[in-house]
C-alpha cells in the first residue's frame, strides 16, 4: 500500500525525504493526494490573482 506524503517535521532540513513538499506547500494555495491502486497522485491548486 502507498503511503501518504508528508512534510519533513520542522528543524529535520536535512531529512532524506519530505523537504519538496515543504516547497509544494510555499508555493500553492492547495494541496493533497489521492490513493491509487499501485500508488497516489499528488495534486496542488494555485489560486489566480485578477
């Protein structure tokens, strides 16, 4: 089973995995995944300024 992405904890910079999520949620107003069968999707939503 896939397991669901998450962030690297605060102060774990130096982690092997979690810190592209930390940008992912910088830089989009949205974001989540979606569990597939033999893995996920990873989605993310930028809201547009008019």
């Amino acid at each position: 089973m896939a397991r669901t992405p998450t962030p690297a904890p605060a102060g774990e910079e130096l982690s092997e995995g979690g810190r592209g999520l930390l940008l992912v949620d910088a830089v989009t107003d949205r974001w989540g995944t979606v569990p597939l069968p033999g893995g996920k999707t990873v989605w993310f939503e930028c809201d547009t300024k008019h």
